[in-house]
C-alpha cells in the first residue's frame, strides 16, 4: 500500500499467484459460504450460479485491469447503441477463459453439472433482436482481436418482455431480470455524468463581444455507470460493455421544496429514474414517444462526456488530437443524436469554434444502417425537441442551414433536392430525419449486406451517394463462432476438432478445410449422430415448452425470429397447410416427415404480427390432433424466443428457413448461426442470404422467389387472386384457411391474414412466391431422403461459414472504417 496525497493504491502481489486452477474450487467455496452466506445447494442453482459468477469474475478483474492499463493513450472506438442483446455472460467467460475443465472440477463436490448452474443465470435481453445480438457479437470479435473497443448502452431495469402464450395468442410479461442481482456488473456512482434536459438557451454576450450561448435552467438527471467485462477469446484481454443507468440529482426543485412539498420534492425523482426503467419492444416502427427520445440523448450525453473526459485527463483541453484518438460507430440511426451533441459539447463547453467542432464531429462519427423499411426510419417530431433539447434543436437547424447550401452547390436551384435531402422534413408537424444527421454527421455510411448496401445507394440514400459516393461501403454482418457453434454444439465442435484441430475457435477460416471430409462415409456418419444428438435436445425443449413430441427421426425444419410480414412467417404456415393437405389426402408418397418449429416475438402494438402467430399456433394444435398426419408432420411454436433458445435450436436444425420478401432483409444472422451449424438453407436472394448461396455453391442451397430487381415490375400488375385459382395446391390452402378450419369456434379472426394474401397491394407477394416456395420444399424433402447426400451438404455449409464469423466482420471495420 502506498500513501500519496490522499489517493490510497491497493496493489495485490500477482494475481495469477492467488488465482489459479488449485485454488478455483477454495475460491468457489468461500464465495458461496461467506460471501453469499450458503452451506447447502438449493434446486434453483441461484446461489451456487451467483458464487460461480463471482468467482469466474474475479478472474476476468484483474486480465480487465491490464487490459485498461495497456490501452491508455491508444486510439479507441466506441460502439454506441440502444441493444445489446447479450444473453447468458457465464459460460461464454468460462469458454474464453479457458477455465471449462477447472470449473467442472470444483462442481464435483456440489452434486451437480455446471450446465445446470448455467440455468439459474438470467439472460440479459437487452435488445430486440438482429440488431442487438449483432452488438453483442462484436463485442466479442473486438475483444478477442484485441481492439480498444467500448461498448456504450443502457441498463435496462426491464429487457425484452417475456412472451406466453395463451390460447395461441401472445401475452408480454415484464422480463425483471436484475431481480436476482447481477454479478458481472460493477457499478461506479461516483463517475456519474451529468445529463441536460428542458430549460432554455440564453445567449451570452463576453467582454470581447464575443457572443456564446448557454442551455439554462435545465432539470438534469445523472448518468450511473455499470460496467461489465467482455473477455476476449483466451487472449489475456477484457474489454468494457460500458451500460448507463439514470438516477436523480440530489437536487429538490426549490420553489416545491419551500413552499413544504418535501415529499412531493422527492416523489418526483422517479421521473429521472423512469428513463432507463424498459427497452422498447419495437424492432420496425417508432411511434414517437418522448421517452424512447430521451433514452436516446441520455446514451448518447453519457456516452460522449465519458470519452471526452477522458480524453480531457490526458490532453487537456487542447483537441488537436481527438480525432486521432477517437471514433463512434452508431448503430443505426438510435443514437444519432450524438452528432449534434457532440457538436454542442465542444462548442458549449470546450468554447471549440463552430468549424474546428464540425471538423471533429465529422471525422470521428460513423454510420450503420440496418432496415430499408421505410416505417422504421426514425423521425422526431420538431416540436418534441424544442421542449425536451432546445440547444440541440438549435444545433440540427444550424447543421442544416450550412447542408443545405452544399446541396444548392450541387443542385443549384434544385428546391425538391433541398426538401428531399433537409434534415427537417416539412409539414403541418414538421419532424427531424435522424438518418439524414447521422449521414451528414458522419464520415462513413455502412450497410449490412452487399445487397442492402446495394439498395441504400440506388434507392434510399441516393442524393446523398451522389454527394458523397466515399462515404458509403458494406460491411456483411456476421456471428462469434464462440457462441454460435464452440459453446452451443459441443459435439460438433469436438467432432470438427478433432479432425482440423482447436484453432478454428480463433480463427474460423479455418473450418474451410471441412471439406475435404465431406464425402468421407465415417466422418459423415458422425456428422449425423452429432446431429442426432443435438435434436434429443430440441425434442425435450420443445416438449417442455408446447407439450409437442419432436421426433428426432424427422426433419427439423426450423424458422426463427422476429415476427413480422416481411419475413413471412405466414409464407412457412402457408406451406405447413399445404404439407397437411396432401396428407390427408393420402398423396404421401413422397413426402418426408418434418418437424416443423416456429418462434419469435411480435411487438406488442403490431396486430398484423400476433394475428400470424396466432394462426400458427391454431394450425399446429389442429395438425397435432390429427393422428392420421403425425407420422408425416408435426408443428409447434416455441414460446419466448431468446438468445438462450437459439443456443439449443441452432444446433438441432436440419433445415434453416429465411425466406423474407427479396429487397427487405438487410442481413439476417440468423442464417449465419444456422449454416454454422450444418443445416441448409431454404431461402430467397436477400440480405446475407446471397453471400451464404455464394459461399456454399447454388447446389448447397434451396433457392426460390423473386428477385429483389424484379419486384417493382410484379408489383405494377399483381393479381393475387389469378395466381391462386391457377396454383391447385395454393388453391387448397385458402380454401382450408377460408373454411375456417383453423378455427372452427372462433369465427372472422383470419379475415385479414387471408385478405392480405389476395390484396393486390400485398407488400410481401405471399401468393406470388408460394409455388415457388413449394416446389424449393419439395426438393429439399427429396434431398434429405439421401442421407448422405444431405450429410455432405451440411458438412460443406458449416466449411463454407468461415467468412460469416464476426471476426471477419470486424477486422473489416478495423481496417476499413476505424483504422485501428
Ligand atoms: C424504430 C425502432 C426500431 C428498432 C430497431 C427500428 C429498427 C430497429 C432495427 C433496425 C431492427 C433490426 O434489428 N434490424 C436487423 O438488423 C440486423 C443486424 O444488422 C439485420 O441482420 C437484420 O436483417 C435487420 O432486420
């Protein structure tokens, strides 16, 4: 211990003396005897889990301290976004610790496995779905390639809600998953930031004449740090998931106060602390409300301040070096904001001159889009800031004023340019283009795969490409192989192992050389038992969930993720209809038997969505019931889709379907998590699909449907209702969907599902791709007939997955955007 000033450091001799494998199960022991005060195993494992997690944790503490200390003075990015959808922290910390045989070890004495200690961690479902997990994989790939990446998010007392399902329909249920606590969390109240909100702009005239302005009169709130460790992939590195919880100054509104409303004085905290309390449940539409507006300024004024201050500490106040030193990358248009308050800050508080600060601004931001949908382009209505962000209203209109004449530059006298590119769009309620600023903003504008980015250039954003064509690039998303197929399929991952040894943990380019195995008969014939294997775990899953018997005989044919009519669930129930009434007509000879497995979560307000999945579930328990079909077929929808549930279906899916409307799925990584796994693919030319069809060979891959290109012109003249009455076997689906044998006692609840299918508005072509589609399940029912046929193509999809691993994403932003 060294005394200097009145900073008392705490050094502790050497950390790999006093935590090693001999000491693990010691250490296990006296966090569940003293520190948690327990002496016997209760069923839930919480207690146990919680001594294991501490315990694990003070393993990744001190690699976390050194990682800190070597990164001082380094360039940094830092990932900002409203997800980050992490799942369960232990066993991926156990995996990339190394620690698996240790921690296996010291549970001996407790009498039970570690996979069911993993059970009692909560998942942290802090994001909605494609977006969120994508932050959560790159977390992983930053660390494991040892980048000085922090994320930046927000601590959501409540995560993504807890989906039941009652008599077939959706119930959301609060997910309260601090309840139990969270061990890999470590809070620093003592660093809060403080966050601006309300109040006025008054300008300020200095002595010089000089005039500046000041947001006054502000009710701010405080930003509370929680960190928590991301370990690299045993590589001695931890980095920092950096999640913001807002609480209340200790301020009481005088006026209130004096006038003797202590309580009411105090009562009104809660309005601080409401900001962080739930994560928004919708994945596509934004409905305006001012608190989700809130959530995003008070990520992006925490976020911003941490990093300027500690730029600060190091610098001072001179910024010569801050672009050097720093970049954001903003996922999605979210925390977008941040261009006009990182603008604010440097003018406001660093007195930076308006050009200095934009020259910063714009060559530290960087841009990821992740929908084309139109109703997903976030806009905040004008009226909205005035009141909530006064200064950072005045900030947009400036940025806009100055972008505006750049475009009468390029445009000149051009007046629908200059409404079509404004930040603000006109109106009898005008609204800010969150999308505009943050390209404006920033130096780099990235989609998620080749052809959406592809999209974005000619359709979306094309004035802006036209402005400025460098700024734009692709960056294919992909999975952590760490997750996605080392931790969650332990049997293939040994099987892989031992024929191209363990480095493809690492390096996943590595899985390339699968191929050469995938004619050899007894390297197929394990393939298949490890399959096997990993169905028998779906089965139990599925049974415990629905109460469906699985078969592990059959096909699984898996579709999951967010509900929505663009990804067309509707489409896969439509061919489960079909696949019903050709058994019950007899006509089977050919078909093979499939389990079918549906799940995912509808926003609560998007009825369209949970009308779908109540269809679903009607069409399973009718499917279900039919003794006459169960050998043939069988239909279940999982319950509460989650990262923890990917972890046991992935692994288990013969089939992986992703068959979204051509030109609407950015990317997808879901597919990518599947085809890591070995199930094929049947899909349409979207999002990564493409790249995944390309990866493999067209022979590996059950293609149909439109074309993305194609799609306006089947627009122009579609008649749904010409291509039923010429299509027998969609002819028949509508016909049981229309007869009502779904839901024989509860008249009309289809009406607009089927009416959506013979609209010739329908957006998503339901009817036009489903011939289609059915023909593609025909030749996937004929290929897994062969066995070995199908066996190969499942060992040359996972060889073929090499470029899908995060890592690869990464080092693409590392070197293309970041220039780490
Ligand atoms: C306005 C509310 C809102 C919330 C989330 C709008 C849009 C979103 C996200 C953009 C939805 C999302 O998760 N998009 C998905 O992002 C994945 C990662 O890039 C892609 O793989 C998916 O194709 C895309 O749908």
């Amino acid at each position: 211990m060294n005394k200097n000033n009145n900073l008392c450091e705490i050094t502790v001799s050497d950390d790999s003396v006093l935590m090693n494998a001999h000491t693990f199960a010691e250490d296990l022991a006296r966090h569940f005897h003293f520190s948690l005060g327990r002496d016997k195993v209760q069923e839930s494992h919480l207690y146990l889990y919680n001594a294991l997690a501490i315990t694990v944790r003070d393993h990744l503490v001190s690699q976390w301290r050194k990682t800190r200390m070597a990164r001082a003075g380094q360039r940094r990015v830092a990932y900002m976004s409203l997800e980050f959808l992490m799942g369960r922290t232990l066993n991926n910390a156990i995996l990339n610790l190394d620690l698996d045989d240790t921690v296996r070890a010291a549970l001996e004495g407790y009498c039970c496995d570690l996979e069911d200690v993993e059970q009692a961690e909560h998942d942290a479902g802090l994001g909605n779905g494609g977006l969120g997990r994508l932050a959560a994989c790159f977390l992983d790939s930053c660390a494991s390639l040892a980048l000085p990446v922090i994320g930046y998010g927000i601590r959501y007392e409540y995560g993504m809600f807890n989906q039941e399902i009652k008599n077939g329909q959706q119930v959301e249920h609060p997910d309260n998953w601090l309840r139990n606590g969270n061990p890999w969390e470590i809070a620093a109240p003592e660093k809060a930031i403080r966050i601006k909100f309300f109040g006025h702009v008054d300008v300020i005239t200095k002595k010089d004449g000089q005039q500046y302005r000041q947001w006054n009169n502000t009710h701010d709130v405080l930003a509370v740090p929680y960190d928590m460790p991301i370990p690299g992939y045993q590589n001695g590195i931890v980095n920092t998931l950096r999640l913001w919880k807002s609480e209340a100054t200790d301020e009481f509104d005088l006026d209130e106060f004096n006038a003797g409303s202590y309580t009411e004085s105090v009562a009104r905290k809660n309005l601080a602390e409401q900001i962080t309390m739930v994560l928004y449940p919708n994945d596509s539409s934004e409905n305006g409300k001012e608190l989700r507006l809130r959530q995003q300024y008070f990520l992006s004024s925490a976020s911003l301040q941490d990093t300027i201050n500690l730029y600060v500490e190091s610098h001072g106040k001179n910024f010569d070096k801050f672009v050097a030193l720093n970049s954001y990358q903003l996922n999605d248009t979210h925390p977008s904001i941040a261009v006009a308050e990182l603008m604010r800050i440097l003018m406001d508080d660093y007195s930076i001159p308006w050009d200095d600060a934009w020259a910063i601004t714009s060559q530290t931001m960087a841009y990821t889009n992740h929908t084309l949908l139109p109703e997903a382009l976030e806009k905040w209505p004008v009226r909205l800031f005035e009141n909530l962000l006064p200064r950072i209203l005045e900030i947009i209109y400036e940025i806009n004023a100055r972008f505006l004449q750049q475009v009468a530059v390029c445009w000149p006298g051009d007046s629908q340019k200059q409404s079509a590119l404004s930040l603000i769009e006109e109106g009898h309620e005008p609204q800010v283009r969150m999308a505009h600023l943050a390209i404006v903003g920033s130096y780099s504008v990235n989609g998620v795969a080749a052809l959406h980015t592809e999209l974005l250039k000619a359709g979306l954003f094309n004035d802006f490409y036209q402005l400025w064509p460098e700024k734009f690039n692709n960056k294919t998303n992909g999975v952590t192989p760490r997750r996605w197929l080392s931790h969650c399929n332990r049997s293939l991952s040994a099987l892989i192992s031992s024929k191209i040894g363990r480095n493809w943990v690492a390096d996943f380019a590595e899985v390339s050389q699968l191929s050469e195995f995938a004619n050899n008969k007894a390297f197929q014939k394990k393939w298949r038992d490890s399959k096997q294997h990993n169905k028998a775990a779906l089965v139990d899953l599925v049974e415990e969930a629905t109460g469906v018997t699985f078969d592990v005989n059959m096909m699984f044919d898996v579709q999951v993720k967010r509900i929505h009519e663009y990804k067309r669930q509707l489409l896969n129930i439509m061919h489960v209809i079909g696949l019903y009434d050709r058994i019950r007509k007899g006509d089977t000879a050919d078909i093979t038997p499939r389990c079918v497995l549906i799940g995912g979560k509808a926003a609560p307000g998007y009825v369209m969505a949970k009308q779908i999945i109540k269809l679903i579930n009607n069409v399973a328990d009718t499917i279900n019931l039919d003794p006459k079909v169960a050998k043939y077929l069988k239909v279940a929808f999982i319950p509460n889709y989650n990262v923890s549930a990917m972890e046991i279906i992935c692994p288990a899916t013969d089939l992986s379907e992703q068959i979204s409307t051509a030109g609407k799925e950015a990317s997808g990584t879901g597919n990518m998590k599947f085809m890591m796994n070995g199930a094929l693919t049947i899909g349409t030319l979207d999002g990564a699909n493409i790249e995944i069809r390309d990866a493999v060979a067209p022979d590996n891959f059950f293609l149909f449907g439109a074309e993305a290109h194609e799609i306006p012109g089947i627009r122009e003249n579609y008649q749904p209702n010409e291509i039923i009455a010429n299509s027998p076997t969609l002819s028949a689906v509508m016909q049981l969907l229309e007869s009502g044998h779904f839901n024989l006692f509860e008249p009309g609840i289809y009406d607009s599902i089927i009416e959506s299918i013979r609209d010739p508005g329908d957006m998503w072509l339901t009817a036009y791709d489903f011939d289609s589609y059915f023909q593609a399940q025909r030749r996937v029912d004929e290929c897994y007939k062969d066995q070995q046929l199908w066996t190969q193509k499942s060992i040359l999809n996972t060889a073929a997955s090499g470029v899908f691993s995060s890592d690869h994403t990464i080092r693409q932003y590392r070197d293309e955007i970041w220039k780490l």
